[in-house]
C-alpha cells in the first residue's frame, strides 16, 4: 500500500501534550480516507515521551518512529523525518498543537489545487510572551530585507510540501539547516494559508532564548552576506570619521595653541573602535563557524532506534 500523506511530528520532552497530540493528528488524517503515516521523531526527550511513543506505536499500525540518539536539534528533527517520510505529501506540524491540525486539511485541498508548498502563516500568536511576538517579528522582516530569497513573514515550519520538494531538499546536505528559508529556496509553486497560532497545550517551549539566537543567526548567515557587507561598509565609514577627526585634532594642534584635551576622547575613541572591531570579529567568526561545520562532513543525525518501518530506509542522498 503506498502512502499518500506523512505527517512529521518533531518530538522533545513533550510527554504531557504527545497523547493528545496523537489523537488530535489521527482524528484529522482519518478523515482524509486515504493511507497516512505519522511518523514522531523523538528528538532525545528525557523524560518519558520515548515510552509514550512506544505505546502509541503499539497500538496503531500507523505510527511510526524514529529515535534519535541524543538532541539533536529542531530543525534536524524535521529534516530526518523527512528523509524517513514515503508519502506523497509531506506534512511537518509541531508536537504542542500550537499548530491546529485541522488546517492539514485545508493544506491538502490547495495541494489537491496543484500548489507543491502550502505553508501555514501565522495572523495571530496566542499564549506567547510580548517578547517572543517582537523578537520573532523583528527577526523575520530583517531577514527578508537581507537575502533575495523570498521567504514569506510570519512563516514557520507548518507546511504541506509535495513529494517532488521533499526530494529535492534531501539532496541539501548543509547542516546548520534553517529549513523554512530551504523550502523557500527550493522554489516550485507556493502558497499560503493563514492560521491562528494557538497556545501550547501544555508544559513550556523547548525553543529558550539560546536556541531562538541560534535559529536566528542560522537563518541570517545561510541565507544572506549582508551582515559581512555592512560590516565592511560601516568599517570604511567609521575609518573616514577617525580621519577626519585626525585632521581636525592636528589642525588645531599645529594652527591653534589648544589641542584636543586628553584622556576622555582618548578613552571614548578606543572603546568605541575595539568594541565595533571585536563585533566585526564575531560576525566574521559566524560565517567562519559554519564554514568549519560544512567542512566535517559529520551525518546530520544518529538514529538509535526506527520502529514502524516495513523495511530497511535509505534516507540521505549524500
Ligand atoms: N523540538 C525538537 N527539538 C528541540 C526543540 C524543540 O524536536 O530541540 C520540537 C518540540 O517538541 C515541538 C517543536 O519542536 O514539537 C517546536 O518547539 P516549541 O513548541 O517548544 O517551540 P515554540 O512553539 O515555543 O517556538
Ligand atoms: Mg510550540
């Protein structure tokens, strides 16, 4: 029986909301009529999610489950369990229903339409701190200003993809992946819907600020040089400011009988240039970082354990 649609659930510590999870995704794809498969991608939880999934998995033909050997991320989540995924429309929807299943629905009618990319746009978070809104806001517009790319705003990782795009991405080997910028690269016929975001069932987000920075850097470096460039350009500003400064501090030592008085310019000046030249250094040092990532050439993920599957998967096209 060949699958008509997978649904990828990335999983991290969400025993309290996985249950529910389960049975809100089999309610929506049972509707569907067709053949499914809800493929959980435990991403190294440490409390009990891995035996949740197990009985889960038991009970429903279904369900399968890929175990990850350590937490490897969100991001590599979604991409393993699109490299696992046989279905002819793949689904990626997060574990906490902040995402309304309902809406796979909607997104396999456009799909039916002939769209490839059918992703969810959020007009409205619920439940989630005035931080999170305004970071997340902020970040997404610089991000579209920064690369040609076009990816959409307000964009996160809900999105119906067709077999055809999930091909394709499987041969990106990069491994700091921002995926919803990858989709968006890999082009094909894209459209959105728009949802409410909905508050997290239960427990707390898996996404702290750390993770938040490191998704946001990911996506600005991957997909831009812009921050190189206006490193170089305010570089050449800030070195004509400091030169005509000089002139002004040596025309007035040499034609005035007042110079410059001391310490304080002295003191402002070389905060300023070291702290703007070691900012430099950083930005530099990111694209240097991932540089050396790509070079490693370490797999994406280890799987410890993939219960569910007929057969042996070959996954990667690397
Ligand atoms: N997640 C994951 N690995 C991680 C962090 C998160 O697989 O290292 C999963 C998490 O279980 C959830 C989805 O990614 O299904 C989105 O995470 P979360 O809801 O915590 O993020 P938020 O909605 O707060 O941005
Ligand atoms: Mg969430």
């Amino acid at each position: 029986m060949t699958i008509k649609y997978s649904v990828v659930v990335p999983v991290f510590n969400e025993e309290k909301v996985i249950y529910e999870s389960y049975k809100r995704l089999k309610t929506v794809m049972d509707r569907t009529y067709e053949p499914y498969e809800l493929l959980f991608v435990n991403d190294g939880s440490k409390d009990r999610t891995s035996e949740m999934l197990n009985y889960i998995s038991e009970g429903d033909t279904h369900v399968k489950v890929l175990e990850f050997s350590r937490n490897f991320g969100h991001q590599i989540a979604i991409t393993a369990g699109m490299d696992y995924a046989t279905g002819q429309a793949i689904v990626v929807i997060d574990a906490d229903l902040q995402d309304p299943p309902e809406m796979i629905l909607k997104m396999i009618d456009k799909w039916g339409e002939g769209f490839d990319v059918v992703y969810g746009k959020r007009i409205e978070r619920k439940g989630e701190t005035f931080f999170k809104k305004m970071t997340a806001a902020l970040f997404y517009r610089t991000l579209r200003l920064s690369t040609d790319i076009d990816i959409p705003l307000d964009t996160g990782d809900f999105r119906l993809i067709d077999r055809r795009v999930c091909n394709e991405m499987k041969r990106i080997p990069e491994k700091n992946r921002f995926m919803r910028g990858l989709v968006s690269w890999v082009g094909f016929n894209q459209t959105a819907i728009e949802y409410v975001r909905d508050e997290r069932l239960a427990g707390e987000t898996k996404y702290p600020l750390k993770k938040m920075l490191k998704l946001s850097i990911d996506g600005l470096t991957s997909f831009s040089y812009k921050p190189l460039k206006i490193a170089t350009y305010s570089g050449a500003l800030l070195s004509i400011a400091g030169f005509v400064y000089m002139i002004v501090a040596l025309a007035l030592r040499f034609f005035t009988s007042s110079t410059v008085p001391g310490w304080t310019s002295l003191i402002v000046i070389q905060l300023l240039f070291s702290g703007f030249t070691l900012f430099i250094l950083g930005v530099i040092g990111e694209y240097i970082g991932r540089i050396y990532d790509e070079t490693k050439d370490r797999p994406l993920y280890i799987v410890k354990e993939a219960k569910g599957f007929s057969s042996a998967h070959r996954v990667r096209a690397m």
